[in-house]
C-alpha cells in the first residue's frame, strides 16, 4: 500500500482502508469484545545494546529530502488515526515512551491471564507469547496460530518448519502435530541465531542446528537447558570471533540476546511502567456511541475515505466496545 509511485494521497487513503477492513474482519471472526492498539516507543533497548535497529536508522539517513519529507507525512496521518482511537473511542491505546509495542503487548497478557487473547500481527516475535489463552492471526500469510497447531482461514490444519525462529514451509496437512513446546524452542533458536532485522547479531554464528559427533547442536542444547549437563556447558562455553576481532563467548551473547529478544526478560523499571500505563488507559471514562461514530464520520471526511464514511456503522462496534475488566479478547 505504500507504494511512492501512487502519490501521498493514494498510500494514505490505502493504507487507511487496509487497517479499517483488516479489523472489522478480524472483530467478527474472533467474536472479539474489546480493542487494543500497541503504538512504538524508543526503545530501552538501545541503551543495552547501542547497535539495535541501527541498521534502520541508516535507511532513513540514507533517504533523499522528498522521501523524508513523504515519510513525515505518513506518520502525521498514522498519527491522526491514533489520536482518534485515543481520544475520541473506546479502544484502548497503549504506549510507553521508553518501550517498544511488543513490550506492552506482553505486559497486557501478564495483567489478563484470565482473558482470552487474539494477536494480530506477522511478527514471529510473538510465538513465545502462546499460551492456551493466547493465540496469533497472521493477517499476511491468513493463518491461525496457536500453542498446539497453525490452521488456515479455511480451518485446515497446516504443516511447518521452524527456520531462525520463523515459521517456513507452510502446507496443508491434516496429520501433522508440531512438538508440544515448538513455540519455546523457537524463541531460543531465535535468541541463538539472532534477529537481522532488528541487527541483532547472532550468539554463535554459523552453530548447526543438529550436532554431530565432535559438536553440540542447538537442539541438543535447548535440550539439555534444565538439567544443564554436558550438551548445554559445552554448548554455551564456546568461543568465536566477531568482525572487530573481539573474542566472544556463546554464553555471554546468549544472555545478551535474551534481554533483547525475550519479551519476559524487561528490567523491572520497564515492567512497571508498562504496568502503570495499562492501569491509567483501562481506567478512562467511556464515551457514548453516538458520539464515537460523530467523530469517526469526521476522521473519514478528513482523510476522503468515503467508502468506509458511506459503512461507517460496520466499524463503530470495536470502536465503541468498552474495556470490560471481567472478560476482554484482544
């Protein structure tokens, strides 16, 4: 949808349209109840870690003035669309200044381990977030993915591989059953492996995934990660060389890797803020539905998104569905 080549108007209007439908379809499949929008903050994790998303940082720099100039508009739209959803409906916004939105995702389930969970995205990060109350809808690849197997939108069970932590792969297959606890083994391989699009280096580069008779692999070593025999110390005591010449150890750069990437490992200052956010945001007076589809009708006109505006009643229902502390699906 955002395409440079179809002009401003067209990337916004589009991108707008594809975020309104994508979750009044999404509302209705899941049955959901209650809304939530995770919003990006600055990262703490920079201050861990200076080398983290750099490698974004650079593509903007390496942006031309228009294109920087386009990409502020963009964002100046994205933002008008939060500050509707913030201010003007009942949907629950959440951000911190000094987080990332994964952050606060993982931070809202911890706080409603008795609700059901439904997360809409195509980041694999979330996969260590399964749970029998959690489960992820890819809206890019139309597939369903819980603890105990991945379906289609057709409902038909499906067959993967697990490559750098990322599902591949993907087929139909009625007989297929992953292992129990795939999900957590493929956040420890992605902790290993590391994250190239976050510039997350790996802890133990070019490590084979299977051993062999003179190495330890990485399953043997996930493995071996309770008892913590032989498999896991001569796993993690490794030693390699980076491209500064600088020794490393696989142990040190798995700890390092498992702040970074593990969504349960945040320092307590960013547990608590994140907590402290999600406690003002769920206690906000709700605002009556006729005044939510006045301002819904406004945001449309003002972006020209005149088929949504002339079926605006398809989309009040998830903006106006209050939080409701005793059963929420997100």
């Amino acid at each position: 949808m955002t395409n440079p080549s179809a002009g401003l108007d067209s990337m916004i209007g589009l991108s707008f349209h594809l975020i309104l439908y994508s979750l009044k379809k999404e509302w209705t499949q899941f049955n959901a109840t209650h809304a939530v929008f995770f919003i990006e903050g600055r990262s703490w994790r920079r201050n861990v870690y200076p080398e983290y998303k750099a490698n974004r940082r650079i593509v903007y720099a390496q942006m031309t003035q228009k294109e920087q100039e386009d990409q502020e508009i963009l964002t100046e739209a994205f933002e008008d669309l939060v500050t509707l959803l913030n201010e003007k409906t009942n949907v629950t916004v959440l951000q911190n200044p000094e987080a990332e939105a994964d952050d606060m995702i993982a931070c809202w389930i911890r706080m409603h381990p008795d609700d059901n969970h439904t997360l809409v995205s195509s980041d694999s990060d979330f996969y260590q977030l399964l749970a029998p109350n959690v489960k992820i809808y890819d809206p890019i690849k139309n597939i369903l993915i819980t603890h105990e197997r991945v379906t289609n939108d057709n409902g038909k069970n499906m067959r993967f591989t697990l490559k750098d932590g990322k599902l591949t792969d993907l087929k139909p297959d009625p007989d297929f059953v992953p292992d129990p606890e795939w999900y957590k083994y493929a956040l420890f391989l992605k902790i290993i492996r590391g994250d190239a699009t976050d510039n997350i280096f790996s802890a133990y580069p070019k490590v084979r995934e299977k051993g062999t008779k003179n190495s330890v692999g990485i399953r043997e070593a996930y493995e071996d990660r309770n008892g913590k025999g032989y498999s896991w110390n001569n796993f993690m005591l490794q030693k390699w060389v980076d491209h500064n010449k600088q020794e490393q150890r696989v142990k040190d750069a798995y700890e390092r890797n498992r702040i970074l990437i593990d969504l349960n490992a945040q320092p307590d200052n960013i547990r608590e803020g994140c907590e402290r956010i999600v406690k003002e945001q769920i206690a906000r007076e709700a605002i009556p539905a006729p005044e939510i589809g006045l301002n819904f009708m406004k945001f449309c006109g003002r972006w020209g998104l005149k088929r949504i505006q002339d079926n605006a009643q398809q989309f009040v229902p998830f903006l106006k569905a209050k939080y409701n502390a005793e059963e929420v699906t997100v």
